[in-house]
C-alpha cells in the first residue's frame, strides 16, 4: 500500500516546525528518521495532511554533557549512541534497537515522542530519571520522562509540540538485560537497574503499555536484600498485559529472570555484549 497524499515541509528551526504544526490543527506530524511513522503512513493507519521534516533543523544532533546528564539532541541517531562511550548505559541499550538500517535512521526524539511499550530509550528516560526538553507555540519547557509516556504509543505532548532534546543522568552502577524472541526484535521483556544520585531505580520495558519502576524491588535493594530476592518482589510488583507473545505468567517469569541479570550486572560491572 501506498501513503495517502501529504504536504511536505522542511522545516529550517524549531520555531518553524511548532508553528507550522500549530497551523494544521491536528493534522500535521514531525518527520524525523521515519522508522515508526512510515510504516504507519504505508498502511495507511495514520493521514497527516503536512509532514514537517526535522532533519535539516542546526544544534539538534549534538550529544554534550551537561552537569550529571548526558544530553542527547532529538535527532542524534540511534548508531550515535552505541559508539559515544560517556553514557555506557544508553550506549548498551541502543545497541539492541532493531538492525544496523533502523539505527542509523532512527532518532532519540522521535523513538521517545513514539513511546512504543517495548522501546528500549523510553525504559533507560525512566530508569535514569531523564528530562526531555520539548517546544510549543508558548516557548520550551522540561517533562519529567515518567510524566511523558501516558499509554501504549502515547505522549503528554500537544499536536504542535515537538522535542527538541533529551537529558539522561548518568547512572554511578547499572544493569541492563533484555529478552527478545529473535535477534533485533522487539524486546518482550527489558530490565534496567541503575543507581542515579544514591538511589537506586528497577525499571521494565515490554511489560504494560509504559515503562514500569517496581518501587517495592527498588527498596529492597537498598535494605540489601539478596538479589534473588530483589528479582521475586520485582516480578510479582510489576503488572504485566498478555497478549499473542506471552501469558502474564511468561511474563512475569521472563522479567524475573532479566533482573537477575541485570542485578548481576549492576553488582559486578563487565564488558556488555549482545
Ligand atoms: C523493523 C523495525 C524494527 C525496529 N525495532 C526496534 C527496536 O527493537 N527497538 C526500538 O526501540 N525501536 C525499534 N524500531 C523503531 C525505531 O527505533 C524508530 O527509529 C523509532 O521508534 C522512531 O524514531 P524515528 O526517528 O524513526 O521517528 P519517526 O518514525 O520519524 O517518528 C515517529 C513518531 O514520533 C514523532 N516524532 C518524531 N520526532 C519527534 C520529535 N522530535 N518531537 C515530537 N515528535 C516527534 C513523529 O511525528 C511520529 O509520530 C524498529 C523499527 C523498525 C522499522
């Protein structure tokens, strides 16, 4: 199938974009690297009349740190995570998005603006407590990531606002461990432990229709608890939804399993292969 007709912008600043998303009353949609969005236009499940390209936009793919955070502008590409080496974290993480053609298109703003359940950026915004940055037609203001996946593909933000960049702490330890049928699916389960400003986070991609911290786990953590322990009250804290992949059951059995590992990680730091 082919996309429906749409208009064409590109879009030479932020301003330009927000202002011309604003114009289309709901009808218009940021192109970025295009990996979720043309899809859903070739199966016509979506019919922006304007799409508003991004890409040419200057300063929005520079990565730079700023104080605790690693700052990640919206269309720094997937493959530019993996090889930068100060957020080793986001660096693992990336490395499990898809296959090489999806990371060197696909962009940190427009994977956290689709807020797909199984993604891996939106679990390390959670786990690491990021700040996405985002502009609108009233200026630029700071969502906590927690605030800003609402449901399954299902943002806080307003049709004319657009992310312009993404903060993500710098974890002092962290885990990573994710459970996909094939490689470079998506994932079914993944399980992210960090430790961010003295506290401990377990967070869960794949599971419901948001990324889900297990508070009860992450307080047994700091008790001390054994991390077979940790693992259980994670597993049965978290409320996973069934569907054709896996049971609750599976689910729950699966996300047990990854924080293990991702605990064992987090305990002993190592070299991360996939
Ligand atoms: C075969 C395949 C396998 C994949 N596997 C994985 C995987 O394992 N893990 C994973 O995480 N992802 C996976 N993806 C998705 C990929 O990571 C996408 O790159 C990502 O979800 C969207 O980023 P994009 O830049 O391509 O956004 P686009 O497709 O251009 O846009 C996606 C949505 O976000 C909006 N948007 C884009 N940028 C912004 C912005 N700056 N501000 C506000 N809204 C914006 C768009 O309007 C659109 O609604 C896969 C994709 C494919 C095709």
């Amino acid at each position: 199938m082919k996309c429906a007709p749409f208009d064409y912008v590109r879009a030479s600043s932020v301003e330009e974009t927000v202002t011309v998303l604003g114009e289309t009353d709901g009808e218009g949609k940021i192109l970025a690297g295009g990996q979720s969005l043309v899809p859903v236009l070739a199966l016509r499940m979506a019919r922006p009349a304007v799409l508003v390209d991004v890409n040419r936009i200057p300063g929005l793919s520079a990565i730079r740190r700023v104080e605790d955070t690693l700052e990640v502008g919206a269309t720094v590409r997937h493959s530019r995570l993996v090889e930068q080496t100060e957020h080793p974290l986001l660096a693992e993480a990336a490395r499990w998005i898809g296959h090489t053609a999806i990371r060197s298109r696909g962009t940190t703003g427009g994977s956290i603006a689709h807020a797909d359940p199984s993604a891996e950026l939106p679990v390390v915004a959670v786990a690491t407590g990021a700040t996405v940055t985002v502009t609108g037609p009233r200026g630029a203001r700071a969502v906590d990531a927690e605030d800003l996946f609402v449901g399954a593909l299902t943002t806080s933000l307003d049709e004319d606002e657009m992310i312009t960049a993404v903060r993500f702490p710098l974890p002092s330890r962290w885990g990573f461990a994710e459970f996909a049928r094939r490689h470079g699916d998506f994932a079914l389960v993944t399980a992210v432990v960090t430790e961010v400003r003295g506290r401990p986070r377990i967070t869960f991609g794949g599971v419901s229709s948001v990324p889900q911290r297990a508070t009860d786990a992450e307080q047994a953590l700091s008790d001390g608890r054994p991390a077979a322990e940790v693992a259980r009250t994670a597993a049965e804290e978290i409320e996973p939804t069934a569907d054709l992949h896996g049971s609750v059951e599976f689910r729950r059995a699966i996300a047990a399993e990854m924080t293990r590992r991702a605990l064992a990680q987090f305990d002993s730091p190592r070299e991360h292969s996939r």
